[in-house]
C-alpha cells in the first residue's frame, strides 16, 4: 500500500513540476532574470528526481519487487518514502498555488 502512494505522488510531482516548469520557462524567457533561472533549474532537477523515481518505483522490474516485499523491505522504510513524496507533494502544491495565482 505505502509503495503504492511512492508511485502515484510521484507521477502526480511529475504533473504539478510540469506546469511550473511551464509558468517560471515562459518568466524567464520574458524576463532574463536570475531568480527565474533559478526557478527553472530549480524544478529541472526536481522532475528529473521524481521522473527516476517513477520509473524505479514503476517500471524496474528488480526494484519494484523488491521494494513491495515486506519481507526484505520493513514497512517503516516504506512508510517513509511515502511519506517525503507527502511532502514534496504538499510544498509543490503550495507553490503551484502561489505560482499560479
């Protein structure tokens, strides 16, 4: 279950980066500023994270069995990952919001 928020708000980061990548691309190709190419290379690395995560989580056959096998994977571990993509799901909520408002 806990391996299964892991992979859902991972895709659901990929969506919310997206679209500030979106709003901060478009600010500084207008404005040349540094703080918008911070911005920018900012929510890069972020999506280039969660987009390795998505696929480790998802699609890597050795990884994803062996994360979802509470035998060798202790449930705290698990709990734990899910909750940082909680997190990181919650700041980039509120910036998103903040972003686009």
């Amino acid at each position: 279950m806990f391996v299964r928020i892991v992979q859902v708000f991972a895709l659901l980061n990929i969506l919310l980066l997206a679209g500030l990548l979106y709003v901060w691309g478009t600010n500084w190709w207008q404005l040349r500023s540094k703080h918008t190419l911070g911005l920018v290379l900012f929510g890069t690395f972020l999506l280039f994270e969660n987009a390795a995560a998505a696929y480790l989580f998802i699609m890597d056959p050795a990884l994803s069995a062996w994360i979802t096998n509470e035998q060798q994977v202790p449930p705290v571990a698990q709990q734990t990952l899910a909750g940082l993509r909680l997190l990181e799901f919650g700041g980039l909520s509120f910036l998103t919001w903040v972003t686009w408002d």
